[in-house]
C-alpha cells in the first residue's frame, strides 16, 4: 500500500482526493498544520506528496524547496495557476509533474499510479529523523533547521542519532559511550563531557537551544529545542 500526503487547503477537495484513493488501495492523509507541514511529512513517510501551490503560511513552492533539501519523493504540483510560468517554476523546484484544476479524479489516480510505477520499481525508504523542527538527516551525518544545514563530526552524529532514537527517554552516559567508543571502560568519562559540550556549542550557535538536557547523574534526554 502506498502512502501519500495530500497537501491542499481546500478541506472538501482534500477530502474528495483521499475518499477517491482509498477506494484503490492507497493510505492517503490530509495535511492539518499549513505553519508547518514537515513533521508530518517525515512521521507519516509519504511515497508521493500531492502538493497545491497556493497555501496558507507559505506556497507550495516553498515545500517542495524544503522537501527536497532531504527526500527525492515524487512530488505532484496540482493548481488551478496553469501558466507557463507556474507549470516551469513548478518543475524547476523540483516537481515531477502538474495537474490543473479542476481535474477528473480518474486522471489524478492515472498520473499517480504512472509516477508511482515509475519511482519505485526500487525501494525508497526516508533516511531522516524529525525532533522539535530539528531535523537530522541519516544519510549525510547533517542537521536541518529553519532551512540552513549544519554538519555534524561523526561523533556528534551518533550522539544525536541514539538521542533522536530514545526520543522522550533519558539515555545513560554509558550507552552514549558504548555507542562512540564500542567499549567505554577504555574511555575517559570527561571525554563524553567534551565531546557533548562541542556538540551544545556547534547546536547554539545554530541557533537550535536546548536541544539536549542534562539528566544530572543519569544522563542526557531531547528537551523543546
């Protein structure tokens, strides 16, 4: 069953598009939050993102920027703005096809169902994690926050990848060092302390705060960001 994100404002034809693929098979869902719609995107994992391009809060134009700063997923621009223009902007962002408005639902499910058979005769899966608008992408040992890139050093990667796995929990400096250094007993315990202090500074001056909190004598958790 494939996935696929639906983001359109219009609350009727939204609805009308995910009764409509349902009805074939596929797990489509609504986009509720337009402020931000890429933590349901990374949670819900879509294998094609239905994307209109006049949205509240920021065009559909500009999601599909941010999308493609961490996933190739098809991404389809459907709009009733049929110029030339819009269907190159569309296409120059990143867009893998446009559909015009209004549209006959069996021609959407076509050009789905053409993309989808297009896209996946491999296995794409999502390499990132998503944590209080902090993204941390799998593949390439980076951070993405408010639209900037930040590279991580192997070990602060890691770090944040056990953090981002035990999201809510509080992870031991035992197990952060098992993941470092395989066997801690050979480690330094300030070690750790440096390496989370290099990790605060490089995460602050990002502008991302409060990112990791200290457990006092047990640890360290995620906070708010």
């Amino acid at each position: 069953m494939y996935r696929i994100l639906i983001v359109e404002d219009d609350r009727v034809i939204s609805e009308q598009v995910k009764k409509h693929l349902a009805r074939w098979g596929y797990e489509a869902v609504c986009v509720e939050n337009f402020e931000n719609i890429l933590p349901q995107f990374i949670s819900f994992d879509p294998q094609l993102v239905l994307l209109d391009i006049g949205l509240p809060f920021f065009n559909g134009y500009y999601w599909c920027g941010e999308i493609r700063k961490f996933s190739q997923v098809p991404v389809v621009f459907v709009s009733s703005a049929a110029d030339n223009m819009n269907i190159v902007m569309a296409m120059n962002m990143g867009g893998d096809d446009f559909i015009v408005k209004p549209y006959d639902l069996e021609v959407l499910l076509a050009k789905i169902q053409a993309i989808l058979r297009r896209t996946y005769s491999f296995q794409n899966q999502l390499t990132v994690a998503e944590y209080a608008g902090v993204i941390l992408n799998l593949a390439d040992m980076s951070l993405l926050y408010e639209g900037k890139r930040l590279e991580l050093s192997k070990n602060e990667f890691r770090i944040l990848q056990l953090l981002y796995e035990h999201a809510g929990k509080t992870v031991s400096r035992e197990e952060i060092m098992k993941r470092l250094w395989d066997n801690e007993y050979f480690v330094d315990d300030n070690t750790l302390t440096v390496n989370m202090n290099r990790l605060r500074k490089k995460l602050e001056e990002a502008g991302i705060k409060n990112l990791i909190l200290t457990k006092k004598g047990v640890g360290y958790q995620l906070g708010n960001g």
